[in-house]
DNA sequence: TCTAGCACTCCCGCCCGGCGAGTGCCAACC
DNA sequence: GGTTGGCACTCGCCGGGCGGGAGTGCTAGA
C-alpha cells in the first residue's frame, strides 16, 4: 500500500526509515539517542521520542515495554519495503559470482536444487524454489520406449526442455507396430496442448483401434496426467535449513519446529510458492502471511519462468527482522537468471 | 562389545538396565528410590546406592551433578543395547501399517522417500535414507531416444528394476543407424556388468566405426560413468527432521544447528549411510560415532539390499537417550520390507 | 514548534535463603 | 560379609528483593 507512505510527512519518514534500519542491523531496541548517534537528523532526543510516540500511536512502532525504545511493527516494515523503490544493487561480486552459477548449463533439476543453495547462501536464510511446472509446459514430443521385464518407459519432452518420464507397465499382447501407431497418433493429437490442459476426453477423440491400444492410450494419459497435474507433484527444492537456527529472533524453539513442520510438508510449500505472478519481488511481512506458521517471520518471492509463462517461484524465508533491501534485490536477480536460461531452452 | 556384558553380576546388570530404561522413559536422572518405585529389585534403596555408585566408576553411569541421580554413560547405553538380545516386538497395527506401505509397487524414487517419511513417523526422530545405488546394480538394457533438439536420451535399465536416464546433446552427423548400431554394440558389451566396475577401457575395445559414433560413445560412457559413480550421486532422503527439535534432549541451540547443518550436507549422509553391511542393525552411540556432529546423538542403522547385493541403508537419528529397541525394530523391519521389494524386483 | 531537564517505569542481572531430591557414609543387623 | 536403616550433607531450583541502567513521557521554557 504506497499509499501509506504518502500519509507520513518526511520527517517521520526518515525517522521510520532509519529506525528500521537500526532495527534491522543490531536487533535491539532502538531508542531515541541510539538512533541520533548513527544519523544525523538534525533534531534533538525530545523531538526523536514526540515522533516515535506518534508513529507508535499510527501503527508503525511498537514498544516491548515500557521504557524500552521502539521496535517496528509488520506495519513498519511494511512501510519501510514499500519506500524502497530501487532494489539496492548486488556487490559485483555476488552478481558475478551469480550469474557464473548459471553459466554451465544443467539439467532442470541440478539447475533447480542448485539455485536453492545459491539462494540460501547468498542471503543466509532459508531458500525455497517450485520446480518448474510441467503443467504449464507445452507438449513437444512423447516417445515410447519398450523396457525389459514387459515395462514401457514413456518419455515427454516439452518446450520449455523439460523432459519428464515414467516407467508403466506394459498391458499384455501389444506388438511393437501397436506402440509406434499409438504414439504416432498421440502425438499428432498432443503437439502444442498445454499439459495441465491434457483432459481424458482426448482419450475418446482417438479411434485407437484394439482394446489392447485403448487401454494402452489410458494409462498413458493417466501418467500424462499425473505429470501435468495442476499444483501435484510439483517439487519444491529447500536450501539453508538449518539457517533457521542461526536467526537470533527465532529464540522460541516452538516457533522454529512449526517452520520446519511447515517446511517438510511439500504441498504446502508448493501452494505457497504457486501464489507469485510475474513481475516484482513480492514481500509477505508478518500476520500478512497467509499461513499460520509463518506469521513469526517474512517471505520474499518472485516467480521466474520462460517466455511469458510462470514456471515457477523463488522464495526466501526469514526472520521479519530481514535485511529486505538485499534478499530482494537477490530473489530478484536469481529469479530473472532462471527465466533466461528456461527462455533460451525453449528457442532451441 | 557383548563380552563387556558378561563382566557385571547379575544384580548389577538388573540395577543398569532398569535404570536405562526408565531414564528413557522419562529423561530425569534417576535416583534409588524412583529406581525401586518402578522396579521390584528385592533390595533395599541403600543397596542400590552401593551399586550405583559402583557402576558409576565403572564408566556405565554419571551423575549430572553430585546431588543428583543417575544417568547413563554412553558405555551404560552400549551394554544396554547389546544386552536387547531379541528385537523388540513391532505392535501388530504398526507391523501391519508398514507392510501397507510397500504393498502398492511404486518407482524406485517415491519408494525411498516414502521410506523416509515412514520410519520418521513411527520412531518420531530423523529419518535418513540412502536410496538405491546404481553403482552396484547390474546392466540389463539401455536404450537411446531421439529427442526434439538434437537431443539425446539414454534409457539405462538396472537388474533391480531401476531406470536410470540422462538427456545428452548428439554430436552432430549422427544418422539413426549410426544409433541403433551403438545401442547395439554397446549392449552386447555391457550386459550383466556392475555399472560401478565401467571403465573406459571398454570405449576403445569397441570397434566404433566413424568418428561421430567414437565420440557418441564416449559421451554415453561419461553419462553412464556419472551414474555408476561410487558414492557420488548417490541420493538421500530425509524425514522428520523438524523431530529433532521436539527432543527435549536438543536444548542446546548449537547442537542442533550442527546437526542440521550436517544433514543438509548430502554428501556427509551419504557416506555415513554407506557404512552398513548387510547383517543385523547397527547403532552408533554418542561418541561412538563417527561424525562430530553427531556425537551427541545416537544412530541405528541398516542395510537393504537386492538379492545379496547391498544397495542402500535406512537410518534413524534421535538423542542418545533413545528408544533403542523400538527403533531397532522398525528399523530392521523396514529395511526387510525394502529388499524384499527390490529382491521381487529382480525376478521379473 | 522545538528543546532541555527530570521524574518515573520497567527490564535485567544479582544475590540470597529455603526447599527437596538424592547421595554417601556409618553403624547395626542377619 | 553383604545388606539395611538412619542421618548429615550437597547441590540445583525457585522465588523474592534489590540496584543499575536505558529509555520514556511530561512539563516548562526558549
């Protein structure tokens, strides 16, 4: 709401904003003396207290007691995150040492489980990222491939280079020229369909011929859909778990078991991180989280994906204490260097 | 060191492993009288003190204070788990609930992490799970799939039924017989090898042909190389790794921040879940073990297998006081119900 | 409208004493 | 001689009281 920004005369804005700051920095109350002797405000102590006392009446403040200095509410750093207009840029290490990640080419997965390490690393808290979704993907290719032991190994490729595989068992008495015309015409039927789209009326659509091949086609499009399935099976890849702990402001153990609760129930994750739209780095402070467990912390999120379509989300989750400006500019950064790499897999 | 259980008198033996016993129950030192309310010993509180206090220089039992019960020594711990002669009996409801589990035939992936996910839930500590290694499975067929964008998929199927893949980039040049003659030639070559013993000897005893096809070869070779890699690739899944936080015996933050720490690096896990041979379950306790990081905890451990070959190891973390037969006996079941899946898999 | 001064509040760390669990020892007992 | 009852002693834990310090809110004056 940059409106609420608005509302604040810039005297209380820049106090706000370095409270936050300070906050944010040394985890302390910030009392009006301590904030004076890290920047120059130009006013003296009282002023500094009417202020805060004032902020702390609209919200954006808040006392652990009485005679404590002040500490920011979600409201606060809400402000705080919405005045932060440009990002704060990437040491050009960190930029370098990025983008050198996404140099060598990999494998979707290797790709994936290696950006939430880098995520995690690079802001030292806790990184999540969706695996990109085959439902959103775009039928290319299937292949069928006759396994040993009477299994069937089929394999899809999709525009976006994903290639997705599941071993199914052969039903009795196919011939090989039944496999090559049912993935011919599948085939021919799929080309373009977006997978999460894949209905089993399709199924009906094809004159498949023997009984044999219809139930052949059947369990293929189960298969298919439980690839493209909306939200499913989607993999969710964690990094720097065991950051957590090392956050001073997760002191409540109890706190910390609900996260990791949290974190190990992948569905859970996975629907979280399907809320991103493209566009900017979004920032859940606080109670603005829509689950429970995470309302103790903030997640910053930005979605990546190929082309135009969303594949897939970044996530970083951390303390509501978070150094904002840097994770952003971090999610943001390595969100866009997945959306490259997915985008020219798909030119190929 | 089951002959250590020999050197204590009987009385002695009783007095420990009551006392281990109730110190797992219930985490408190224990003292003679609470010893005496749960245990009918026949003597008075006065005997069990001598005793105690025997054991104590024995090494089996400290004392977290002067003042202050028993607690047992990681010796106490070791007599205690080699004295659990027969395993402790599984109830029938959990018994019946883990057979349930490996009833639907799944792949081998969804099979592990399954694992994971059962054993953390019926032991309520932290399960780790080595899944199958291809190193030591043995070549049965491999097939090569032309993809969209000069791209190429290997298909590597295992005795034990697993299906390993690798999408590579084809060399240029390359017509359809050039594949279908080195699938061929490397068929004939490779069946009934441990994927862990290829060498790239095997490249040039093959009379390859063109230059395209060498060169294939030698690309298929490195793929397949990274798939037999010793303990390289090697994946571990992990559950209920939020338990550990709900052990009271975790209250040190630092502790557990190591631990976790420990299990994130998978490479760590791996090697430490390579170490069981096939045979009865392993426990490792305290500083038994062979990680510092573990070294406050206590780890049982066993192998499964396929046929003869040992493939893998499911393991339990948990605090040094824990339920050692329980846990022993899930354990063990587990791993049965797992080579028996992959065993069945064998003979199709 | 801002500032200086001041009384007040409340947290935190500290020490202290009482309580209770549990031990170690000793003398008596079988 | 091994076992037992008795008893003094030790030590962690808990609650209360106390001083120091940081920081506030208020008020009066510039």
């Amino acid at each position: 709401m940059p409106e609420t920004a608005q509302r604040l005369d810039p005297r209380k804005r820049a106090i706000l904003m370095a409270l936050v700051e300070d906050y944010i920095r040394t985890g302390e109350p910030v009392g009006s003396l301590a904030l004076l002797a890290r920047h120059d405000l130009g006013v003296s102590p009282a002023t500094i207290r009417n202020e805060t006392a004032e902020l702390d009446t609209l919200g954006y403040l808040q006392q652990p007691h009485t005679s404590a200095g002040r500490v920011p509410s979600s409201r606060g750093y809400r402000f705080y995150v919405d005045s932060l207009t440009h990002p704060e840029d990437l040491e050009d290490v960190e930029a370098r040492w990025i983008r050198e990640a996404y140099d060598s080419p990999r494998d979707a997965e290797t790709l994936i489980q290696q950006t939430a390490r880098l995520v995690s690393e690079a802001t030292s808290y806790t990184a999540m990222v969706l695996g990109p979704r085959y439902a959103r993907a775009v039928f290319r290719d299937l292949k069928l491939v006759r396994l040993p032991g009477d299994r069937l190994l089929m394999v899809l490729s999709t525009d976006v280079g994903l290639v997705e595989h599941r071993v199914i068992d052969l039903p009795e008495g196919l011939t090989d020229e039944d496999l090559t015309g049912v993935s011919r015409s599948l085939n021919e039927i799929l080309r373009g369909m977006i997978l999460g789209k894949l209905t089993r009326g399709f199924v009906r659509s094809l004159n498949a011929g023997s009984t044999g091949r219809r139930s052949l086609i059947s369990t293929i499009f189960d298969a298919l859909g439980r690839a493209g399935q909306a939200d499913a099976e989607d993999k969710v890849y964690l990094g720097g778990t065991a950051n957590i702990l090392s956050q001073p402001d997760f002191g409540d153990l109890d706190v910390v078991r609900d996260l990791l609760g949290f974190l190990e129930r992948e569905h859970l994750v996975s629907a979280l991180l399907s809320e991103p739209q493209a566009g900017p780095v979004q920032v859940y402070i606080g109670e603005e989280n829509p689950y429970q467990e995470l309302q103790s912390c903030s997640l910053v999120m930005a979605a990546y994906g190929a082309g135009e379509r969303v594949m897939g989300a970044v996530g970083v989750l951390g303390p509501t204490r978070m150094r904002y400006g840097h994770v952003m500019s971090v999610v943001s950064y390595v969100s866009g260097q997945l959306t490259d790499v997915l985008t020219r897999q798909m030119r190929r």
